[in-house]
C-alpha cells in the first residue's frame, strides 16, 4: 500500500511531491538487484553438499559448536563410483539441503595426506566409503559403495534416528571387543545394530542363543530375534527356529511369508558365497537346509541351484545330469497348455483393475496398460523358454555326447513352443550343427535371421552363423 500512495498520489496540496525519473531509475535498479540478491541466495541453499575446505581438527571443532555429526566422504582420484556419486549423489538439491543442515561435510582422498591417516583410523578399505563420525571422532556408521540420493538420504536419516540410544553403537563395539558377552549386552547390542540395517547380526544371535537357557529357546523374544536377523544355517539358531516354527510365525503380521523369507535368505546367501567360493561343502550345507525347511519343493530348488554351482565347476557331466533330470521331472512334465492357461489366468488377474478403468493419480495407467498387453500374457512362457535355451546353450558349448545332444534337441523345441525368439532358434541351429545336420541348421538359423529383422533386432550373430554354415 505504501508503494500505491507513492506512485499514484494527486496533486492536493497533502499529496507526497512526485518522484523524478532519477528516482525512479535509481528505485528500479535497487530492486533488480533485490531481486538478483534473492536469487543467489536461494541458490546458495538449492544446491548440492558444500564440502569444508579446511583441515581436520578445524572439521572436528566446528562440529563441536553447533553440535553435529561430520560427513566424510572417502574417495580416490581413479573411483570410478566416487566420481559418479560426484556427479549425480552430492549435487541434489535435496540431498545438499539435508547434510548441508544437519551435518559439517568433509571429502577426503585415502591416498593422499590427511586421507591415508583417516583412511587406516577408520578401515577404510573400499571406495567409496562414507563416513558419520561425532566431533570426539567416534565412528557412529560407515557405508562402502556407490549410493544414490535417495540411499544417501535413507542412511543419514537412520544414523540421525539412532543418535537418540542412550548407547551409542561404537560404546558398544567396544564392549563386544573387549570381551562382552552376557545375554543382557548382546540383546542391547543386537537391538542397536538391527536399527543399522545393513550391518550382518546373525554370528551374534547365535551367540545370543549360546547364552540363553533351554527354557528361553521358545520365549517370543528369541524367536523374534532369530527372525528379524537373521542366523547361521548349521547353528541353534536355525534348529530353533525350525523347531518352534509356528509359533514364530505367530509373532508376525503376515508371519508364515515373514518366517519363509528369513530362511530363505540365510540359506541363499550361503548358496551365492558357495557358487562364487566353489566351496563344495558349503554348498552341501544349503542343499541340507533347503530339505529341512522346505521338505515339498527343495529337490527342485535344489537341482535349480545344482545347475548353477556345477557350471561354476565346470563339471560338465554332473552339469548335463542334472540338467536332463531337472528339466524332465519339473520342466518338460508341464504341458504348454498347462503353461498358457497359467499366463491367462495371471495375465487377468493383473489386467482388471485397467479393464474397470482404475488408473493411477499420475496419469501413468495408459502406458502400464500397453505394457501389460505386450507382456504379461506369456510371463511364464517367456521364462520357462528361456530357462530351457540357457540350458541348451550349455550343451552346445561343453557338451559332446551324442545321445545327450539329442535330448537336448526336445529341450530346444518346447522352447520355440512356448516363444519364438531369435536366440532361441539361434541354439537351436547351433545344436543340429554340432549333430551334423548342416542344412537343418541352416534352415533354422535363416529362421533366426528372419525374425531379427522383423522385430529390429542385431542381425549381426545370425550372419555370421550363416556364413560360417556355407
């Protein structure tokens, strides 16, 4: 209002006398540079994070006075996900506002200066590793690997979330280090590191379980540990739980998936280290795992798993076995109808809320829709297709018996039943070559060729097949 009066007053004899145009010039030049100021400053706070230029204990003393945790970014010149989370992790806008805010923020290289000293302080053995240190220099959590903004973002809010425990976790990492072991420590220590969750606590719920008495195997509490954390395979943990199955998953909403899913973890996790260790035992102790709790479906899961591990081994006999047992028992038994009617009936399930109209608020339904009618209706196909030309490629490449060849050829077929694809037929092809039928060969893999260029895709490893068959 004061503006108004200013530039539209009247010529009484109470009208504030008008301004010249040298006023209003100088007037107008000062809010433009308002205006710029504003918007640098806004600027300044919609960015990504401001790193300290400055030496470590200054870091550590400017934490001390506002009260902050420090940030530490631990990177080297030739990371490649260091400079990646450079790039696209630091400079976001929201994650910039959240640690600029609340944290004091600190990049440092492992291999030079300071960084070689801080580097070894914290066991900085991987880059990128971030760092959440208090000013007293107490490692509160430390994360290795690229993150996202929306990783980076989860994990300052846990790590802030946590800073409210009456026990911070490096107090009680110590204690664990020094000795610790009574039941009451490790069940606060157990809590405290499940609220960091990433951190691995299943050797520490065994040695929970190790310190409990054979009346506190089936207290709630227990069994609620074992499954939140996770547990060794072959310790008490696991036994208990798989002894006091159902009344762990009572304990939970949802419990039968949510006891499920804690075993199928801890056993997978065993088969992933087995398969890249090629550690035969331990591969042993999963299959064993696998028949204990899931008695119904652990031969097929088992022989799924055994396919993988004995490609890892090059065990091209135990492979072929395997793969003619598994494929026929679980695989060739299902009919193709059986598998199409299967695809429909999913592909209706998942259809209906499209079909009545229901899309959702981003206008996004459209485009799930036409994905939905390109793909959802042979789901199964495509994957037991698939399934059965991974094998076939197999035997092309490491396979020579005869008699096993030939078998493979069913497996090739039902696969180009269920979906034509070009790889599919490309096996296929390879497979009749290896059996000394050139021109069925040729014939398939001119099949190949075809459809490659009828759904635009590289023609270039079909060409080649041919020519090579010439």
């Amino acid at each position: 209002m004061i503006y108004h009066r200013l530039f539209t007053a009247k010529t009484s004899s109470d009208a504030i006398i008008k301004p010249t145009k040298k006023k209003m010039k100088r007037f107008y030049l000062s809010l433009i540079c308002l205006t710029i100021s504003l918007l640098a400053s806004t600027q300044i706070f919609s960015q990504g994070i401001i790193f300290r230029q400055d030496d470590w204990q200054n870091v550590l003393i400017q934490a001390k006075s506002q009260k902050k945790l420090i940030f530490v970014d631990v990177y080297t010149a030739w990371c490649g996900p260091c400079k990646e989370m450079d790039k696209k992790t630091f400079t976001e806008v929201l994650v910039g506002d959240k640690f600029n805010a609340k944290f004091i923020n600190y990049k440092v290289d492992a291999e030079k200066g300071f960084g070689v000293t801080l580097a070894k302080r914290y066991n900085v053995t991987s880059y990128p590793t971030c760092l959440f240190v208090d000013p007293s220099e107490n490692l509160i959590y430390k994360q290795e690997g690229l993150l996202r903004a929306f990783d980076l973002l989860r994990e300052a809010d846990m790590v802030m979330n946590n800073q409210a425990n009456a026990k911070p976790l490096y107090a009680l990492d110590k204690l664990y280090k020094d000795g610790r072991r009574d039941t009451e420590f490790l069940n606060e220590y157990i809590a405290i590191r499940y609220l960091y969750d990433r951190i691995d606590n299943r050797d520490l719920v065994e040695e929970y379980v190790k310190s409990l008495t054979t009346i506190q195997y089936s207290a709630d509490k227990t069994l609620r540990i074992i499954v939140n954390n996770g547990f060794i395979i072959d310790g008490i943990a696991f036994d208990l739980l798989l002894k006091f199955r159902e009344k762990a998953e009572s304990l939970f909403e949802g419990g039968v998936e949510k006891v499920n899913r804690a075993f199928s973890q801890s056993i997978n996790e065993v088969f992933d280290v087995a398969l890249k260790t090629k550690n035969q035992e331990l591969f042993d102790k999963a299959l064993a795992a696998n028949l204990k709790t899931i008695p119904n479906t652990a031969d097929r899961v088992n022989d799924k798993n055994k396919l993988a591990f004995y490609l890892a081994l090059k065990d091209v006999n135990k492979f072929s076995d395997v793969a003619e047992q598994y494929l026929d028992q679980y695989v060739m038994f299902v009919k193709v109808e059986s598998i199409r009617k299967q695809d429909l009936w999913e592909y209706e399930k998942i259809m209906q809320n499209y079909k009545l109209g229901i899309r959702d608020s981003l206008g996004a339904g459209a485009a799930i829709y036409q994905n939905l009618k390109l793909n959802a209706k042979n789901t199964m196909a495509r994957l037991t297709s698939a399934e059965l030309n991974e094998v076939v490629k197999v035997f092309n490449e490491q396979v020579e018996d005869k008699a096993k060849l030939n078998k493979a050829t069913e497996w090739a077929k039902r696969s180009l039943e269920l979906v034509e694809t070009p790889d599919a037929y490309h096996s296929y092809a390879q497979l009749m070559l290896k059996l000394g039928d050139k021109q069925m060969a040729m014939d398939i893999e001119q099949k190949a060729y075809d459809i490659a260029i009828r759904e635009k895709i590289d023609t270039q490893k079909f060409i080649a097949a041919l020519e090579k068959m010439k």
